[in-house]
C-alpha cells in the first residue's frame, strides 16, 4: 500500500514554478501517464530537494507524514530527507491557484533554493 | 498417431496418493524459490545481479544497489509472498468451513470489514499505524460473523451464504468510501487500496502481519484434519464426535485474521482469494491437509509473478498489482469453470 505519493509533472503548478526556476524534476525525465514513480528510480537519481504538496492541511496528516517518511528506511536514506530538504509547501500557495499570489509562490521557492541571493 | 506414449504425472504417481501430493508441494517449494530470486533481481532500475549479489555481501548502507535490494526489493517480496498465501489459505478455510465453492474474503466481507477498520485507523490515527493489522482483523471477523450469522437466520443455504456476504460487503464498502471522501489526506492512496498492491511496504510494517500470518497458518495445518471431517456435513461432524459450531468459529476466526493481515499492508486483494484455492483442488484435491500448503504456495507463487510484472511492465513507473492479478486471474478462472462443466475438475 502505498504512502499516496504522486510524482507530478509540468501540468503540475508546484512543479511549473519549479521549472522556471531551473529545477530538474526527475519525473519528468520518464514520460509517462502514470504517476506512481518507482522508490527505485527515486533511490538511484537520489534528488536534492523534495518538495510536497498535501491534499489536505491539516497538521496531523503533515506530521505523520514526515513521521512516515522519516522512518522508512528507503525514504529516510536519501540525501533530500537526511538534509532537510523535504519540505511540504503551503497549499495555499502552491495546490490552490495562488491568483494575486504568484509572485509570493516564486518568492517561497526561490528562497529555499536559492537562499544566498535573499541574504 | 504420436509414437510417445502420453505421460501422465498424475498416473505415474497414481493420484491423491502421498507421493503425488509430495511431489506436487516440492515443485511448488522449488517454484516459489525461482519466483523469489526473480522478484529480487528484477525492477524498475537495471542491477546486474553480480552487483546484487556484492551488495548483500557487503552492506553498505550508502550504496544505492543495498538501499534498493534491501529496503525495496526484499520487503516487496516478502509482502507479496505473505499476502499471496494467508488471503489463498483464508479462501480455501472459508470455502471448506462454509462448503461453499463461492466463498472467498472478498465475496463473503472479511475484505470490506479488514478494509473498513485500516482505512479509518488510517484517518483519524495516523500514528498509530502499528494497530492496524489488529483493527483489520477485528474488522474482518465482524464482517465473516454477521455474514454467517444472516445466512445462518435465512436457512444457511449456500446461496444465502453469498448474497448476504454481497450485501454486507457493499454496505461496508460505502461505509470505507465515505472515510476515503471525508479524509482525502488520510495515510492511504485511495485508488492504489482498493485495488491492492505493495509499493511502499517496509519491513517494520510486514513484522505484525507476517507474526499474525504465520501463527495462523500453524493453527490452520493443525486443524486441517479436522476441517476434512467438518466437510463431511454437520450430522456426520458430530456424530464422530467434533464439536461443530467451535471449529467453525474458530476457523472463520483465522480465515479473518489471514485476510485481515494481508489487507492491513497490501489493500483490498480480492480475486486470489478465490481462484487459488479453486486451482490447489484442481492439483490436490480436497483434501485439506494437502489442500493448505499448495494453497499457501500457489498463493504465494501467484502474487509473487504478478508483483514482477506490476513493477516491470511500465518501469519506472507501478501500476497497483491487483490489477494484474485481475487480467490474468480472470480468463484462468473462467477456464477452470469451462473445464468444470464438463465433469474433468476435481478428477
């Protein structure tokens, strides 16, 4: 049973944000219609930063999943998760259509890329 | 005309004899071997099994080839091999203990009673994950109960056996789709659960099922006998002396705690249930004490050949096993009962 995690793609907004910011998302590099990416394929490309968005908002769910992921042996051994750099982005500003907001949502995830130029 | 006589394993062994029996279950163990080795050594990512074999002989928690043999691949394995044989033997239990050639989880509602109490422990204690194979077999059992418990009411007919089991398994079933609607962020992929299938296993996850499985497994080889005789009909069961209604509690009880167990890790698994145990009899017959192990390695076989190919086919990308269980299990099953028509099953 899986954890529900879905790779995403360009069609995503997240991952569109993302691109323009010169990301490269390992999805994307299999084309495909489906979206449950093998852990193996994750494992092996081994990401710098994973970023999730979650259905719902509420803490419990966020926390048990970090929990979840931080516990399972083949999630928690990658380089993003034992860095930090899993990091779960506000609904508000990356699942709902941010509106007035883009440029907050550029903003959010420029500064955990690029956290040197905001210095 | 063929100048090669036609060889039969089942005449050279002279059928349902013990050596048939034994040689059926030792090809099995064999095959189930095989499947292991190639469900290890085969994924999404190209490993050359020289570089798997190195691996697992050094350890190293850093590399990449370790992680995905070791947290991936074996977990996956080990998940498809338990799920495969307790849900086979949970079928073949239920379809012996209510002499019903229809019964299986899924039709009689262990499935949506196990499914019920995983999806809600899911949603509302997301931490406490460890309860779940508890909770799906509590959930199960319900179900099995208030089944036969309905049948029973009607006249216990075979019959009414199965339509209660459909309607108690639909009316759990919203019940759990309700959860899934209200909780779209539960721990739990909605399409991925209701069709069954092992991404994700890990084996802190697998140790309270697999403890669950195997505990009952043991029970049901000691009971097997016993369930033979219970297969002769309630008057006959008793008047040899077995205590009927006990037997047949304590049997639904473990048909609930194997469903339950596999569903508490790898999702609503319906069809293998079924078929499994149709295809052990047609190898073994209906003897249980044969019955059970074949069932539990078929299961195992089955599950395991499907889990490959789920993973392989659309690589690097999964599609949930069940699906594949479903393409392949069908057309086998509606053969079986073609081959049943006329008179060839069960010898």
């Amino acid at each position: 049973m899986s954890s529900g995690a879905k790779a995403k793609y360009d069609d995503n907004m997240a991952c569109k944000i993302l691109d323009d910011l010169g990301t490269t998302n390992i999805a994307a590099k299999h084309e495909s219609l489906l979206e449950d990416l093998s852990m193996e394929i994750i494992i092996q490309e081994d990401p710098e930063y994973i970023f999730v968005v979650t259905m719902g908002d509420s803490e419990k769910a966020i926390n048990a999943l970090k929990e979840g992921i931080e516990k399972d042996p083949a999630w928690g051994n990658l380089s993003a998760v034992k860095n930090g750099n899993y990091i779960v982005l506000p609904k508000e500003l990356f699942h709902y259509k941010p509106n007035a907001k883009w440029s907050e949502s550029y903003e959010y995830m420029a500064k955990i890329l690029y956290p040197e130029i905001f210095q | 005309m063929s100048i090669w006589p036609k060889f039969s394993i089942q005449k050279f062994f002279n059928k349902n004899s013990g050596s048939y029996n034994g040689f059926v279950i030792a090809l099995l163990i064999i095959l189930l071997i095989i499947a292991a080795i190639i469900s290890i050594s085969i994924g999404s990512s190209k490993i050359p099994v020289g570089q798997i074999i190195s691996a697992l002989y050094h350890r190293d928690i850093n590399s990449k080839t370790y992680q995905i043999i070791n947290f991936v691949r074996i977990p996956r394995t080990l998940a498809a091999i338990l799920a495969g044989c307790s849900l086979s033997v949970s079928g073949a239990i239920l379809q012996s203990v209510l002499n019903n050639s229809l019964a299986s989880p899924n039709i009689i509602g262990v499935n949506s009673g196990a499914g019920f109490l995983t999806v809600l422990i899911s949603a509302f204690f997301p931490a406490s994950l460890y309860f779940v194979p508890l909770a799906a077999f509590i959930g199960g059992l319900m179900a099995v109960l208030i089944v036969f418990f309905i049948a029973q009411k009607t006249g216990a007919s075979r019959i009414s056996i199965v339509l209660s089991g459909v309607a108690v398994s639909s009316f759990i079933g919203a019940m759990t789709d309700t959860v899934l609607t209200l909780h779209p962020d539960s721990a739990i992929d909605r399409a991925v659960f209701l069709i069954g299938g092992f991404s994700g296993v890990t084996m802190e996850r697998l140790a309270f099922p697999a403890g669950f499985i195997v505990l009952a497994l043991v029970i049901v080889l000691i009971l097997s006998y016993d369930m033979n005789v219970l297969a002769l009909g309630d008057e006959t069961a008793k008047s040899l002396g077995l205590t009927v209604a006990r037997l047949r509690f304590l049997c639904l009880g473990i048909a609930a705690l194997l469903a339950g167990s596999a569903i508490s890790f790898a999702g609503l698994l319906g069809f293998v249930g079924l078929i499994v145990p149709h295809a052990s009899r047609f190898l073994v017959g209906y003897d249980n004490r044969f019955l059970i192990p074949v069932c539990a390695l078929l299961g195992s076989i089955f599950t395991l050949c499907c889990d490959v190919l789920a993973r392989v086919l659309f690589a690097p990308f999964e599609i949930p096993v069940g699906i594949i269980m479903s393409f392949l299990g069908g057309p086998f099953f509606i053969y079986l009962l073609l081959k049943r028509k006329k008179g060839k099953l069960y010898g």
